[in-house]
C-alpha cells in the first residue's frame, strides 16, 4: 500500500489541486456542512474526491490505498448497521463517510505521523466541519503527546489506557476496527488474529533530522520496550468489546464481507 512521496516541486500544486477537489465535492454535503443523518449525497461525493484524488497523485494515493478507504468504509458501515440495530446511537452511513477518509493524508504521504498531519491540515482546508471531525479517531491514540520522555512501563500504560477512551465514542471504535481489517493477506481479508503490530513496522524509518516531531512520537512509542506489545494489547481488548457489542465475532463479519464480494 505504499506509494512515494509527491516530487519536490511538485507539492504545492497537488495540495492545492487536492483542497480544489475536496471543496468542489463536498462543500454541498454535510461532511462540511455538519448535522445529519447522512445519506447517499456525502457517499458520492467522498468517492468523487477520492477518485479526482487518485488521478492529482496516482503515485502516492495508489489502487491498494484506494481499495483500503472503499473497504473501510463497507465495514464501518456494516458494523454500525449491526450496532444500530442493537440499539447504538450511530449513524451508518456516517460510519461508512469516516472510514472512507480516515487515510486522506495517504493521498500526499504514506509516513506514518506525517501524514495523520497533513490529513487534518487536509481537512481543514477543504472546510470538514467540526461535527463530523470530532468523530475521527485522533492519532494521538497512538502517540501521545510526550511518549519520548516516557519510562517503558508508562509507554505500556499510555497506550493501553486509551482503549477506555476509543471505546467511549462508538464510531472511533467502529472506524478503527474497520481500518484495521480493511487489508488483505495472501489475496484474502485478513481476518482479526491477523492485526498484530510487527517489529518492522517500527523499524521502516530511522530516526534522522528529516523525521517530524508526530513521526519520532509514533516512532519511539513503538520502539520502545513494551510499546509494540502494548499496542496489540490495545488491539486486542478493542476487537473484545467490539464482538461484544456486535453479538457476533469479527471474523463473522469479515466472512459476511467476503460473501458480498462474491
């Protein structure tokens, strides 16, 4: 899923090309408007951009990363609908509109930490409004702000505590888990024992003057001893209370997707 970073030179005119096309396909939806419920005019005009989106950086924002939001977004939706029905106040196709653009910062840069930056300065930009923001999981989740000076024990402790707060807003929760399981392994959906955090994911970039500060905090949080541990437990716990939740285990509804591929 990973794609080069937009040629030096090149920067200014997809940034603005990429706010171009947000504001032109989504400044008549509620995704910048605000309120609800949310229908199929916010869907279509999130595929549009991200169409356009894909035709501005076709190096960075790839088919896989294309196919990644499109995936999120069917199981947001799925497990709001299921949720819903069970008697959660959420919206479905809200749910399937954030998963769609969770990953925005993937269509300038696949740096892990640089481009959760550029993905809210993205949003900003094009006018998203705080309503629908405020439901996006913030990356902070993952690298809280002063990690660096952290002990490990506290890392482990950090990361861990914030399932308490992922779960207490049902769509960070359903958005998550849908990124989580919106990617495939060996030509198949992954399935929830597949959503571990490997040591290579910590160890792809190496430190250097370049790195930006949300960079080193994603970086030296997982780098550091018990950080990747205490991530897959916070996977872990999640994925607990989502199958409780959703009366029915998550590799059920990977299945179901699967089916509905067929």
């Amino acid at each position: 899923m990973e794609g080069k970073d937009p040629p030096v030179g090149q920067e200014l005119d997809i940034w603005q090309s990429l706010i171009g096309s947000g504001k032109r396909n989504l400044a008549s939806t509620k995704v910048v408007l605000g309120g609800g419920p949310f229908g199929e005019e916010e869907i279509n005009g999130i595929d549009r951009f991200i169409s356009e989106a894909a035709q501005i950086n076709p190096e960075v924002f790839n088919p896989s990363t294309q196919e990644h939001l499109q995936l999120a977004g069917r199981y947001a939706r799925l497990f709001a609908t299921i949720l819903q029905a069970r008697g959660v106040d959420i919206d479905p196709a809200k749910a399937e509109a954030l998963g769609k653009v969770h990953d925005l910062g993937r269509m300038f840069t696949h740096r892990k930490g640089r481009n959760e930056v550029i993905e809210t300065a993205l949003m900003k930009k094009i006018g998203f409004s705080s309503d629908f923001r405020k439901d996006l999981y913030p990356d902070t989740i993952f690298a809280p702000l002063g990690l660096e000076k952290m002990t490990p024990k506290k890392v482990a402790g950090k990361i861990t505590s914030s399932v308490t707060d992922i779960v207490s807003n049902p769509y960070w929760a359903v958005v998550l888990t849908a990124d989580l399981l919106a990617k495939k392994k060996d030509g198949r959906l992954r399935r929830w024992e597949d959503v571990t955090v490997q040591g290579h994911f910590f160890k792809k970039y190496e430190e250097s003057p370049e790195m930006w500060p949300s960079e080193k905090r994603r970086w030296v949080g997982g780098k550091m001893k018990g950080g990747e541990q205490a991530i897959n437990y916070q996977y872990t716990h999640m994925g607990r209370w989502m199958e409780k939740m959703l009366g029915v285990s998550l590799d059920e509804v990977v299945e179901h997707m699967e089916m509905s591929q067929i």
